[in-house]
C-alpha cells in the first residue's frame, strides 16, 4: 500500500473532495476476528454460529504532504441510527518492536489505533499492548476526522501529523510501515473482539 | 476468590414494598446524568414479571459451569419512571381532573404489575421481594468483560466496575442472570449497585439496609459467627440465595415468607400454604420447605414464651445487630473517622500525614468549606450535614 505525496492536503480533509478519485484507493482483504481469540468464555458462546465480521469491502487510499498524512477508507454497510452500538473503523500502526496485529500487540510492542464511530464526531488515539489491554493514545497535532453516508456506503477521511516519538507510531517521509484495519457493524452489534480486521499487517510506503 | 465476603439477607415476611430502600440508594448514589432509569435497588410484587421484566427469561449466568447467553434489557424492560399531572389536579382548578402518569400514554414502571399478585380469592397471594446485586462469588459479570473492567474486591467480595475501564460494550448486563446491571448512555459505561462501598469502609452499613423501616435487611460477613449473616445462611438455615440454579453463587439471601393457610371450596383452611411451596421452590431452590418449617417451629417457641435466637434476630429488637461489624453512624463516620471493626489492624499508608487523623484536623476541616481544599490521597467521598445536604452539599 502507498501513501502517495501531494503538495497540500487540505483539499483532501473533505470525504468526496475530487481529489480522492485519483489517489488509488486499493482494496483490503478481511475477515472476521476469530472466535477462538475472543478473550471471553461468554463472547466465544454468544457468538457460535452466529456471523459477525462478514467481509465490508474496505478500500482505502492515503495521502501526504510532508507534514500531514490523510486516509480515506470507503466501506459498505450502514446503520440505522439508535441502535445501541456505533459502525466504526480502526487504522492500526506498529509503535515499536513488530508487534503482532492478530493480537493488538504485546508488552514492550504496541500499537497505535486511529478509530472513528458514527456517534461520536471525533477521532480517538488508542495504543494497546495485548487484547483488552488499551489506553487512550498520545493526542497528536492534526488529528481530524470527516465521514459521509449515502446510507449504504462510509467515507471516512481520517488525518493525523506525520512523525513518530514516544507512543505516536512513526509515519516518515520516504519510509515504510505496516497498516492494518478493522471495521464494525454496529447493526450487527459488532463491538471489542467482534469485528472484521485485515487478518495480517500490510506494507505502507509513504512517498519521500 | 476474595478473603470475606460481605453479604445481606432479606427477611421477605417483612418486607412491606414500601420502596424507602429504592429511593435511599436513588438519592445517594444515582444521580448523575444518564442515571434518571437506574434503581440499583428495586422491590418488585412477587409473582410478577420482576424488574427488568421477564428477567427470568433473559438468560446469562452458566449452566454446568459453562456461560450462557443472554440479551440486554432495555431501558423500557427496566421501566421508566412516569411523570404525573400533581401540578394540575392540585392547583389547576378543574375538579374533573384525575391523577394520571405520563398523560395516560404511560409505559411499564419499574413495578408495574404492583400489587397484581396470583390465585384466585380468597387464595390470591403476593409479597415483595427487593433485588440489589448479588456480589457473587462467580459472577458472572466480571468473567464476561473482555477488558477487565469488573472487579471483585479482594478483602470483601464486593464486585465494581471501573468506569475508565469500561468501553460501554455490555456484554455484562447480557451476561448477568440477575439483570442487575444498568447502562448509562450519557457517559458510554455500565453501572450497577456498589454494595455502598465507601460506607462499607468507614463501617457504615448499606444505605437500603439502613434506611429499611421494616427492618428487612440484614448485613455482614458470610463467615462470621458473631454477626446475623452466618447465623442465618449457615447456622439456621433459614436465607436461601435465589435461582441458585443461575450458577454465579449470589451473596444476597432471603428468608422466604410464611403465609396463612390455604382456603378450600367449602371455606375452610387446609394444610398447603396460601403462596404455593413451589413457587417459592422455583425461587429459592428446594431447601424452602426445610427453612419455612424452621422459621414455623421457632415462631412457636417463641409464642409459647421460650427462648428463640431465630426469632430473636429475626424480629432484629436490636437493630443495629442488623448490621454486624457496620454498626457506625454514616455521620459519625465522617466526623471522627474511627477505625471501622473492618479494618482495624488497617495500616494508613499516609500514616501522621494523613489530614483526617486527628480530630482538630477534622473540626478544621469541618469549619471550613466543602471541599474546596481537598487535600490529595483522601477519600473525595463527603458526607454532608444536613444543611448542606439539603442546599446541594454546599455549607
Ligand atoms: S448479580 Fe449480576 S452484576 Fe451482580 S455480581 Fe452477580 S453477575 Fe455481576
Ligand atoms: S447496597 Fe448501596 S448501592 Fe447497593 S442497592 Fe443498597 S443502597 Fe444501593
């Protein structure tokens, strides 16, 4: 995956600005988050047999412009509202140390999330070291978030300060990391470990 | 596994379904926003539908020592609290006006099958049965939290939710078979009856056993043979927990209630009880008959003038031995900061520095505002004086 470089990202914060159409977005493959590592005895029994996580058709495409990196994440499947659990998205990036994603990192490897839920209007920093193990992230310059309907589908534009210190997982100019997702259905009373994540990191080379 | 357990008995053949337990935990502990439906504490007329209604039903708990799945109650299961027209039929100079809730457009209350009861006269039948948390022993709750945000607590088995820890997923209230936890929409948390821990800690009892008129509510350690608790689940045997069959092992016991007996079709009273041993069986499991029989013989006893411990405590002539080792005044407890029997041998880590241990440092503070110098690593609970109390907690 590519965040391609652009002189100014500000034309892009809108979901549906023009420009989205040219950045390429790129399709992420998905599946729903295993049973067997549903931290819980009473989530694994609830949720036998029943679906959750089925595959939303992520596609993605992301920007920068030396200073400001911007994701926009289309995906179907809305919710009506006033039900009791929001439609979200999660952007996953390594802190340090290669943590594993299937495991939302481990002690001394965490992983900085990025979520949007339709109920709340702003964008959340998390980092976890482990599953059930996640704390409000470090507050970064920048951070915004935009999301559109047109009742089936989500446009989601999410920004954050390139940089990387401390907690804040590294995004630099002319280097590599690794992404990952994952989506809930709110309908579907998708929440926690009910999700569909994107199974294992993928490549994001950010243009120099 | 906890140290101790702290537990409560209710002697249901008491129980008037007055609601001054309700309201006692309504008024200290449920109000803030998003609280307005919560009733940690609830009496409901038994046979009914219970609060939230057909809880029964709504699964959770375990079964064979495996969770089971169950639904989330909704805020209209729980019952709203309804809005009556006090103002028009009072002062609104109609005389054909009569009281009603909500427009007459009501919902379900929280008891809304009040006083409803079963069998047919002259063998119609009810009683209340008050719910608070369990503070099981397995709860069920706290094992079905993926972010381990429940807790039990370690010296006395009361189980709490850290509300910065709780996401707001509600997988508990699915999980509890009691159906005693709440959600709280304005905040995104789960919220649910705390057992007054902070009284707890100063030696205070609950506030619903406190405030209980009838003097319904017994309190104190599971494991302690001076105090009522052990006396009555254990020594007599007389505090049943309820559907055992639940499988979180519920630390809240009822003395099930004795009734007149049964009328036949000629009029005449038989041997079966007017409420129906099985219904109480389906209740409080199948030691019913054996703690209805016990409560009976030692009611003789004591009508024929004999000694009887049971009935004794049962009556609770003394009613601070309500309370076993949470005999402490709720004001005094502020004021003199006494070590509660519960923690003595309790070591203050603040040790001298500790600003509430002296009692000049406590009429200081007293004198001064609320409050506003709230030195750090002490309690934020306050306990307000009347006055203050009643101008909002400001002196
Ligand atoms: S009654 Fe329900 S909420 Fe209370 S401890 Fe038991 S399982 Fe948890
Ligand atoms: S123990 Fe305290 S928190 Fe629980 S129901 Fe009684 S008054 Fe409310």
């Amino acid at each position: 995956m590519r965040t391609r470089r652009v002189n100014d990202v500000a034309s892009l914060l809108e979901p549906g600005a023009a420009g989205w159409d040219a950045a390429g977005f790129e399709p992420v493959a998905m599946m729903p988050a295993p049973l067997a590592m549903q931290p819980t005895e009473y989530i694994r029994v609830k949720w036998e047999g029943r679906e959750y996580g089925s595959d939303p058709g992520l596609k993605v495409a992301s920007v920068h412009d030396g200073k400001r990196w911007v994701l926009c994440a289309r995906w179907s499947g809305v919710s009506p509202s006033g039900i009791d659990f929001p439609d979200a998205i999660a952007v996953a990036l390594p802190v340090r140390n290669d943590p594993p994603l299937i495991l939302m990192g481990m002690d001394g490897a965490p992983i900085q999330y990025l979520r949007w839920q339709s109920n709340k209007p702003a964008l959340r920093s998390i980092v976890a070291t482990g599953i059930g193990h996640s704390e409000n992230g470090p507050k970064m310059a920048a951070m915004s978030v935009k999301a559109h309907t047109n009742g089936e589908q989500w446009d989601v534009v999410m920004s954050r300060s390139l940089g990387g210190e401390g907690e804040v997982a590294p995004l630099l100019a002319g280097q590599k990391t690794k992404i990952g997702f994952a989506v809930w259905r709110g309908a579907n009373e998708e929440r926690g470990g009910i999700k569909a994540f994107s199974i294992d990191w993928i490549e994001l080379a950010l243009d120099a | 596994m906890s140290k101790r357990q702290v537990a409560m008995v209710m002697d249901l053949n008491k129980c008037i379904g007055c609601q001054t337990c309700t309201v006692a935990c309504k008024t200290l502990w449920t109000r803030r926003e998003g609280m307005e439906h919560m009733l940690w504490n609830t009496v409901n007329t038994q046979p009914g539908t219970g609060t939230p209604h057909h809880f029964e039903q709504m699964g959770g708990g375990f079964k064979d020592g495996k969770a089971q799945p169950g639904i989330r109650p909704t805020v209209e299961d729980f019952g709203k609290a309804w809005e009556f027209n006090h103002e028009e039929v009072f002062n609104g100079g109609k005389n054909d006006i009569s009281l009603a809730a909500d427009g007459g457009k009501y919902g379900k209350g929280p008891n809304w099958d009040e006083d409803q009861g079963d069998g047919q006269f002259p063998n119609s039948h009810y009683f209340y049965m008050p719910r608070i948390c369990n503070h099981c022993t397995h709860p069920a709750c706290l094992e079905a939290c993926p972010r381990k945000a429940i807790s039990k607590r370690e010296e006395d088995g009361i189980v709490l939710i850290d509300e910065d820890r709780c996401k707001g997923y509600r997988f508990c209230q699915e999980a509890c078979p009691y159906k005693k936890i709440y959600y709280n929409e304005q905040e995104g948390v789960s919220q649910k009856c705390i057992f007054c821990f902070p009284r707890i800690d100063e030696g205070v009892t609950t506030a619903c056993s406190r405030q209980c008129p009838g003097r319904v509510r017994f309190v104190g350690y599971l494991d302690d043979p001076e105090g009522p608790i052990w006396k009555l689940v254990h020594k007599w045997k007389v505090a049943l927990p309820l559907h055992s069959e639940y499988g979180t092992e519920p630390n809240v016991f009822y003395v099930p209630p004795l009734s007149p007996p049964k009328i036949d079709d000629e009029g005449n009273p038989t041997e079966e009880p007017r409420i129906p041993t099985e219904y109480l069986e389906y209740l409080f499991g199948d030691r019913v008959k054996e703690a209805l029989e016990t409560v009976r013989i030692e009611r003789e006893k004591s009508k024929r003038g004999e000694e009887s411990e049971l009935m004794d405590l049962l009556i609770a002539r003394k009613w601070l031995d309500m309370f076993g080792p949470f005999q402490n005044h709720p004001r005094d407890a502020a004021r003199m900061r006494p070590i509660p029997a519960n923690r003595q041998g309790f070591k203050n880590p603040l040790g001298g520095n500790d600003p509430f241990s002296s009692d000049e440092d406590m009429a200081a503070l007293n004198g001064g505002a609320m409050g506003d110098s709230k030195p750090a690593g002490v309690s934020p609970i306050k306990f307000f004086t009347k006055d203050q109390y009643k101008n909002g907690g400001r002196s």
